[in-house]
C-alpha cells in the first residue's frame, strides 16, 4: 500500500486547502465535539470481530487513533484521508502518542487497496464528499473481505440540523454570492436521503444495509464558536475574501443567530445522523 496518491478532483484542492487548515487549527474542538460520535464507533468495533480496520475520511486522526487502541497490538487501523495537511498531522499525533496507527493520503475512490485488507470499514463524517460515490463504495468493497463490516456516519437533511445551516441563513442578507449546498453534490448533507444511500450502496456491492437514525446532543465552548463558524464551512470559505466592514457585520449578525443555543459558557446542539451499517457479501 502507498503512502500518498494524488489525485486532482475538486475535493482534494479544498481539502488540501482551506477547508484542511482550518480543521487542523480547530482540530481539538472538532474532535471534542465529535467525541460522542467516536465512542459510538469505537463501542460498535468492540463489540464484533473486526480487527482489520479502514478509517474513511479520518481527518487529523483522532478516530484512527481510537480504533488502534481499540483493537490493540493484534489488529491494525489504517486511516486514509485526501488531506496532506491533515494526514500529516495525524501522522505526527500518532508518533507522539506511541498509538501503532497507519496513514494513507489518498482519494479512496480510486486508491489500490489491498484487496480484501479489511475486515472492518468505518468513517464518522468521512464518506459524504465523493464525486462519484458509487465509485468510492466500488473500491472498498473490493477492500473488504467477505463478510466485512461497513459503519458509517452521515449527517441527515438540513432541516433537522439548524445548528449546522445557522451561519449561511444568517449571512445570506449581507452576502448575496454566498453560494448555496446542492443536496446531490459533494458536502456535508451528501447522504440526507435514506433512498439514495441505499441505491448507493447497493449498485456499489454492499448488501444487509440498515439505517437507523440517531440524534447526538454535541458541545463546544462558547468561546469557541465566532472562531469555528468563521473558519469552517461554507461562511468561512466566503468569509476569506471580504472587506473587514462586511466581515464586521457579518460576525455581529451571525453571533446573534446562535443566541438560542447559548447556555452560559456552553453551546448545546442535537445532531440529526444516520448510523449506516451495511456488509460485504460473498461474490
């Protein structure tokens, strides 16, 4: 397996970009947050009989380091992620915590994998930025062994996640090129439809799929947020290129929409996911 495959796709130059640094500066909120969504994973895979682990859009590691621990010296957890900054991070955080957790800098839509490496195949937040999804899910079932577990975790529609639309609703008046999430493209709510994820992993030879809903109360401190909700997500990207006075009133009017979930120095919000669960049948 090597170690870094470049690729050209859209995705890559956001992730190895902008969107990248940002999730590196706030990788300890992110992961903090996130936490209740990890520990969701981490049970699940000690719970079965997985020990060959493949962690789909690992980011900065945190989850990788997780499931290395989880399995022990007996297993193996490999992270792959389209972020070099974020790889190398991960990387780094493995070193310093003497965690035995590979790194692999690839699009998993077209990376060789061993075939059938894995025996478990997990993602928390990971799999919703394929361009070609189909493709992707392709390639990692010829990653798994027969019998294989896929786990994953998805955000659900918009609409049951105001927390995470809160920022573009509120700028939208002051920036009219603020440009809209296309519910069939790449993003945050790639895999909202229930149908789609089925079609999805069905044309891509995943079989047993179950979908179950889960709703997750997550925080962050309230210290924390103007920071986030500038850097990360559609806000931030656009936020980057105004003028200080628009960027002023923008923060004023945006801090003010996340009012209702302010409780003293907290900020408590549900997230609406599925939990996807699907298996790798024999050819």
């Amino acid at each position: 397996m090597t170690d870094t495959q470049r690729t050209d796709n859209g995705q890559a130059a956001l992730w190895n970009g902008p969107s990248g640094r940002a999730w590196i500066d706030w990788q300890t909120v992110l992961d903090a947050m996130f936490k209740p969504f990890e520990n969701l994973l981490v049970d699940a895979l000690r719970a079965g009989h997985g020990r060959r682990v493949l962690d789909v859009g690992c980011g900065t590691g945190a989850t990788t380091l997780a499931f290395a621990r989880a399995v022990g010296a007996q297993g193996q957890a490999v992270g792959v992620d389209i972020s070099a900054p974020m790889i190398a991070v991960a990387r780094e955080r493995a070193e310093r915590e003497r965690v035995p957790a590979h790194f692999v800098c690839a699009d998993v839509q077209t990376h060789p994998f061993e075939p059938a490496g894995f025996d478990t195949i997990v993602s928390r937040f990971g799999v919703m930025f394929f361009d070609d999804p189909v493709r992707a899910f392709a390639n990692l079932r010829g990653a798994a062994t027969d019998g294989a577990t896929l786990r994953f975790i998805a955000w659900r529609a918009p609409a049951e996640n105001p927390f995470m639309t809160t920022a573009e609703r509120a700028a939208a008046p002051l920036l009219p090129d603020l440009p809209a999430r296309r519910p069939d493209g790449p993003g945050q709510f790639a895999f909202a439809d229930h149908g789609r994820v089925v079609s999805i992993l069905e044309a891509s030879g995943w079989t047993d799929i179950d979908i179950v809903p889960i709703d997750i109360e997550c925080t962050l401190p309230e210290t924390e947020l103007i920071g986030c909700f500038t850097r990360l997500g559609p806000l931030g990207l656009i936020l980057q290129n105004v003028d200080e006075r628009t960027r002023a009133q923008v923060v004023a009017t945006v801090r003010a929409a996340y009012d209702p979930y302010v409780h003293g120095t907290e900020v408590r919000y549900t997230a609406a996911c599925w939990m996807v669960v699907a298996r790798a049948s024999a050819a």
